[in-house]
C-alpha cells in the first residue's frame, strides 16, 4: 500500500493516543472513575476486564459517543475532548463499536463504501484500490457483496464491521469485544487479522473478554476493574501475573 | 363499467398521486429522523401559499411556483428540525411528537394572521382542458400532477440509490450511532432528511393548491392525518409503500364519493385506516435484511 500509512516500526513510537484522567457517570453511577491511558504509535493495546468494568464505556468517551464528565482526550497532540464524534473519526480514528452495528438494510459493497466518509482525503480511485484489498482480504464479502448486510452469519458481520472500519484507511484501529458470541474458530481467525492490521502499519486498541488470547497478542494491555486501571504491563507480563491468572484466565 | 366511475377512479388516482408524496416525505422524515411527524399538513399549506404569492407575481408560471414552495418549505424544514428534533434525541419520542403537534398550530395560526383567514383563489394556473383516451378523460391538471409526480419520485429515488448523499441518508436512517462511527455528520444529514420530506410536502402543496384551485390556513389539517396513515401502510418508513398507501387512500376516498356524496370524503379515508390498523397494523412491509 503506498497511501499515506504510518511507517511499521516495532521500536513503539511516539504516544498516538492519550487519555488523561477520564471520569464518566450515568446519572448516579460511575462507570468509569478517573482512568489513564496511552497508546503508541504501531502498538497493540488492549483493555481486559469484567462486564461493567468500564472498558466499552472508555472507547466511546473516546468517540465522544457519551459525555465524560472529566478528563481530556489527545490524538497525535491534538485535543479531541470536546469534538463531535464524526469530527474525531476524520482525524483517523476508527471504532468498531460492540455488536457490529452493521447497516442491516444496505447490501455489503454499500456498508463498505459508508466506511469511506471518515476519510475526506480518499480518492475515488484510492476508494476503489481500498475496497478490492479489502475483497482480497475477506474473500466471504466478496462473495456475498451484493447480498444485505443484515443477511449474513455474525461472523461476517464481524468482519464486514472490520472492513467497513479500514475503508477509510484509520491511523489507528479500536475494537470493542470483536469475538463477542463468535464460535472458536471464527475467533482464531479475527485475532489473526487483527495481529495482520497491525502489521499493515496500524495502531490497535482491542477490548476483550477473551483474555488469554488478547494477552497473547498485545505488545501492552491494560486490566480494568469497576471503573480504574488496576494492572497494567506487556501483555507476557500479565499472562504471568498470578492475579490476572486467577481472575481473567481461569488457571 | 361507467363513465362516471371511471372518472372518479382517474380522479382518485390523482388525488392519491398527491397524498403519496406527502405520505412518502413523512416516511422519509420518520425514516432518517427517527421521530414522527404531525406539521406535514401545514407544510402542504405553506407550499401551497408559497405558490400562490410567486403565481401573482410571475404571472402564473409553473416552474417559478414549483421552486418557491420546495425552497421555502425547505427553510421552515431546517427551523423545524432545529425545534422540534436536535434537542430531543434523547428524550423520549412523544417529546418531538407534540412539539411537532405544536410546531403545526403554530404554523396554522400565523398563516391565518400573515395571509388571512379567507380563502386564496387559484384560478386558472393551468388551462383547462381535457383530453380524451378512449373511456377516459383526463384534464391537463391532472395529466400535469401525473408527470410531476412521476418526475418528482425518480428523482428522489436517483437522489437515495444513486448519490453518496443518498448512501448516508440510509445509513444514518438505520444506525444513527454506527453513521456517526463512519463518519458521517449525523445532526446535518438527519436536517437534509427531514428538509426533504418538507420540500416534498411543499411542491405536493403547490399541486393541490392548484387541483383545488385555492390556499387557505386550514387546509393542511386532514392532510397531515391523510399523509400519517399512508404512511401507516408502509410500516411508517417504507417510502414505496407509503407512496401506495397514499395512492390507495385516494382512490377509496374517491371511489366512496361516487356512492355517496362528496362531505364524506373523510370518512372513506380514516375507515380505510381503522380497518388496515385491525387486520394488518404493522402495515404491507415486512422488515427487510432481518436476521437474529
């Protein structure tokens, strides 16, 4: 690919993403109390935890797609905080939300071409190149791309919402829970495509419920407990670490 | 069959032509909106003003008309999703649902100030004349709403399957979160869509100001009630369906007519709805792409 990636670089670079001190409520529950974060440059990131840890609710205050009561956002030094969700999404910042959130009533090629509205610098021809790698890389779509979106297995709705997020060629990838209710070897097969977005030159932030396999993959990852970053290290770290072994993978 | 049916069904026909393209701008609006919509009516009625003042002004000329009341709709259309729709995404629906009530008698009432409370004649925009097919006579009004209408729907239906424009005003009709995520600006896209469905109702207005040779306040009131139950039909969203809703309507009103006496008109539309909503209330449409 020759449009305008991140160069791939294993010596992690410069700090992409920051997040500073995030506070969100619902009404009188806090979700998420005051959490720190920071994704570099060519990283996989991910954020274990519970159900109600805080992880989704993070990745949307992210997206802006809820209210933080407090705490700032950063992209590449830019300050993200207040701005509209499709606004953040044009500064390259992709997120395929929980649940796929797929157009149900656009067929596949459509879902695709919706992917291409983040990225305001696409060529046409550069949206055409875009869409035969993405063909290339989920043959399934290809194959079924004029069929409806809302017609296919959750599998391939995971993958579309996938292909639909790297239509507009992101800087830097977030997913939230990709293997949700997906059968094994479905899920084998998207932790490897995530390990290949990586290597196309890609920063991913990855929230799991599957830990042993998110850990595995991340070059750094984050543990996440009623609303606070309780652990944190290289993912080797703490698929060592005797507490994440006996509350996350079962050992 | 007789003449006089005939004509009632050619009449029915082009009255029903006319409700579809309100119904289908509500189907639009509560499509890409999300919310429902009771000023439609009255957005009729201000195309239908709109019109009428650019005939005095231009000597009756069609076009200029056309434009002024698609325009002018369109601007009342951006004031009000700015007051019945941006706040109140997150409240409950009933919330827009009775401000757009509101928004309606506001509409109606200033009308009655600003333009007055009698009726505006519309005489003579078009020549009549009638042109006779075999059984079936067809005057140059109707023959005009005919094409208008036709026109008017393969734009829209170019405008939906054709344009980038169209591709985010579906998105964002089926996933105003999933949109946002790709990047599209769902506050803006949702304002086009519901000027649309507004532009739409004022051009309709433009021809039944003319089909009835007259504007007036009022004359939006059955209409927006007209335009919800076409709409009903097609499921509420279903724009092809909503536009046979209408079509429907305005030929069982018509045909109703024949066998009784024109003040019934009513009566033929609203039943027609009561028993729709007792053996199919969830309309013809069944969902599309529906799976787990």
């Amino acid at each position: 690919m020759e449009r305008a990636l991140p160069e791939v670089s294993h010596e992690w670079g410069e700090t992409m993403l920051k997040v500073n001190d995030l506070v969100v409520d619902y009404g009188y529950v806090h979700a998420v109390k005051g959490i720190d974060l920071e994704v570099n440059q060519g990283e996989i990131i991910t954020l274990i935890g519970a159900n109600g840890a805080g992880k989704t609710t993070t990745l949307k205050a992210i997206s802006n797609l809820i209210k933080k009561s407090s705490g700032s956002i950063t992209f590449q030094g830019e300050d993200l905080t207040n701005m509209s969700p499709h606004k953040i999404v044009e500064h390259g910042i992709c997120h395929v939300p929980e649940g796929r959130l797929i157009f149900p009533d656009l067929t596949v090629k459509e879902n695709l071409m919706t992917g291409t509205f983040g990225n305001k610098k696409l060529s046409g021809t550069e949206k055409d190149e875009l869409l035969e790698e993405m063909f290339e890389w989920f043959p399934r779509l290809k194959e079924r791309m004029n069929q409806l979106g809302g017609t296919l297995s959750g599998g391939e709705q995971q993958m579309l919402a996938i292909a639909r997020g790297l239509m507009m060629n992101p800087q830097i990838i977030m997913m939230d829970e990709p293997s949700l209710g997906l059968a094994p070897i479905i899920v084998e097969e998207i932790f490897e495509l995530i390990e290949k977005i990586r290597e196309s030159g890609k920063t991913v932030l990855l929230i799991e419920q599957n830990a042993s396999m998110a850990l595995n993959i991340a070059d750094r990852a984050y543990v996440l407990e009623n609303g606070r970053v309780t652990l944190s290290g290289t993912g080797k770290e703490l698929l060592d670490d005797p507490k994440v072994q006996a509350a996350y993978l079962g050992t | 069959m007789d003449g006089y049916l005939i004509s009632q069904i050619v009449n029915g026909l082009c009255l029903g032509l006319i409700y579809a393209l309100i119904a289908l701008g509500v189907a639009v609006i509560i499509g890409i909106v999300g919310f429902a919509t009771f000023t439609q009516g009255e957005i009729v009625m201000i195309g239908a003003y709109s019109s009428y003042y650019v005939f005095l002004w231009s000597g009756n000329n069609l076009i200029y008309g056309m434009i002024a009341s698609f325009m002018i709709t369109w601007i009342i259309g951006m004031i009000l999703y700015k007051v019945c729709y941006a706040k109140f995404f997150d409240s409950p629906e009933y919330i827009s649902l009775i401000c757009t009530i509101g928004f309606s008698m506001l509409l109606k009432n200033l009308a009655q100030i600003i333009f007055g409370a009698e009726k505006k004649p519309m005489l003579n925009i078009i020549e009549n004349k009638i042109y006779h097919l075999g059984i079936i006579e067809l005057s140059r009004v109707q023959l005009m709403v005919f094409i208008t209408v036709i026109v008017m729907v393969i734009i829209l239906s170019l405008l939906f399957t054709r344009t980038s424009w169209g591709l985010k005003l579906k998105a964002v009709s089926q996933n105003r979160e999933a949109a946002a995520l790709v990047g599209i600006n769902v506050d803006k896209t949702a304002m086009i869509g519901n000027c649309i469905g507004c532009a739409i109702a004022g051009a309709a207005g433009t021809l039944i100001g003319i089909y009835y040779q007259s504007a007036y306040a009022t004359m939006g009131a059955t209409l927006s009630m007209k335009a919800f139950t076409s709409a009903t039909l097609g499921g509420l969203t279903s724009v092809p369906l909503a536009a046979l809703g209408g079509i429907l309507i305005g030929v069982t009103e018509n045909i109703g007519i024949a066998f009784s006496s024109a003040s019934f008109r009513d009566i033929f539309s609203f039943g027609f709805l009561i028993i729709m909503l007792i053996f199919k209330p969830t309309g013809f449409g069944r969902k599309r792409g529906a799976r787990a």
